[in-house]
C-alpha cells in the first residue's frame, strides 16, 4: 500500500499542472522518511520529482546526499554544486562538497585568484538571491522611514541632517541589494561551470578525436566551460589547463 501511494504521487504532476506547494511538502517529507530509514533509492526518486518543479538549496543538497549514499559522487557534486550556486553561504551544502571531492581520483590545485577577484567573489557570492532581496527590502523600508521623519521634523537640528545621510545611504543599499539579487539570479541560469559524468574522459588539443590529448580526467571533476563545437566544448581546469572534450561528458551546474 505504501509503495502504491509513493507511485500516485510520483506520477500526479504528469496529470495536472506545476506541482501544488502541498504535494512538494507531502513528497519531501515522505522522502525524508524514507532517507531516515535507509531506503535512499525511494529518497532519491521522490526528491527528484519534487524538483521538477520546486527547485531549492536545500532540495539539491538533499538529492546530492542521496547520490553521495549510493556511491555515486559525480551527481553528489553536481547537486552540492547547484545548491550553492543558489545559496553560497550554505555551510553543510560546502562541507560536504568537500568531502566528496577529497573522495576524487582527480586532485587539481585551483590557480590563486589575483587583483580585485575574491573581493568580488566573497560579495557578489555570500548571500542567496532572497537574502539580497529580503537585506535591499529592509533598507528600502528603513530608508522610507528615515525620510518620513526628515519630512515631518522641522527646523534643521542635526538629527533631521543625520536622517538626510541614513535616507540616502540606506536607498544606496537598497538599490545595491536589487542590483546584487538580479546578478545572482542570472548566475543561477547562466552557469558557466560543469562536472565531468563519464568515468574517465580525455581533454584534447583540438576539438577532434585524433588530436594530441593534453590530460585524462575522472568523473566529479569542475571545469569551466568556454565554448562549444561539433559536439566537443572547450574547457578550463581549475589549473588553468585549456582543451576540447566531448560535450556529452559534461553537465553543466
């Protein structure tokens, strides 16, 4: 009986529209069960529906942790990946992802990053699109705030100049969150990263079979991916190794 009514509700959005908000609590909670008790294969299957159309952070976290459980650390990464391009500061998300990738036959040293780069990356990358969203909403709200007072104070006193300076610099965040909301969002679906799926590929000179092969990597391994050509896509090692493999190796984040 138990088995019959996962597969109702396995195949119920295939009769309908997007899956309801009520449906994806009663899979993942039913999915959670069944991780608890061991049985990661049903976990896995009623995450994954659940994801067709209700995608988070901590959905992809927990379909990584099933992938991570049966073994298969490719996906466990993908998924990782995903969830923490969605929300950079996850701490579990991160600590698992590296130990799925201490797990890996490949061990490539990431080139130091120069200039004004991890500046950019710790700010544009620290917190998820809500996050900014909610942090620019609060400033705008404080700094509605703050104006009405400056309006309904009289006289110049210096506490109507103070709330002159917080008004504006509060809309200077607040614009600066919507700015730093909408380039994560854009991030999410515009990857430029992916994991390697195949058991072992080669990464050639030239977009061609017979080219001269620069270096073999395993599945798990992130690249960046830089562009594509009959059916091969130019990649870039964490290394800073460049070549061609074939597209079909590769699943972007």
């Amino acid at each position: 009986m138990r088995v019959f009514g996962i597969i109702v509700l396995l195949y119920a959005p295939l009769f309908g529209q997007a899956m309801s908000d009520e449906l994806a609590s009663e899979l993942v909670r039913k999915a959670e069960a069944a991780y608890a008790e061991g049985d990661v294969v049903s976990a896995l299957a009623l995450y994954d529906s659940v994801a067709v159309d209700h995608v988070s952070p901590a959905l992809l976290y927990n379909i990584g942790n099933c992938h991570f459980k049966q073994g298969d650390l490719a996906h466990a990464i993908l998924y990782y990946e995903r969830s923490l391009v969605r929300d950079p500061g996850a701490e579990d998300a991160r600590a698992n992802l590296d130990l799925a990738r201490s797990l890996l036959r490949d061990r490539i040293n990431e080139l130091p990053s120069i200039g004004l780069a991890p500046l950019w990356d710790r700010l544009s990358g620290g917190l998820s699109v809500d996050r900014w969203a909610w942090s620019s909403f609060i400033a705008l709200l404080l700094a509605c705030l703050a104006w009405a007072l400056v309006i309904t104070r009289t006289g110049p006193g210096p506490l109507r100049s103070t709330l002159r300076i917080a008004g504006a610099v509060l809309g200077l965040v607040a614009i600066i969150g919507v700015a730093m909301a909408a380039y994560r969002h854009g991030s999410i679906h515009s990857s430029d990263k992916a994991i390697i799926m195949h058991q072992k590929i080669e990464v050639h000179s030239e977009p061609r079979e017979n080219s001269t092969v620069q270096v073999q990597l395993h599945e798990g391994t992130k690249v960046e991916l830089l562009q594509q050509r009959n059916g091969w896509t130019e990649v870039r090692l964490e290394n800073g190794t460049v070549g061609w493999t074939p597209t079909a190796s590769l699943e972007p984040i």
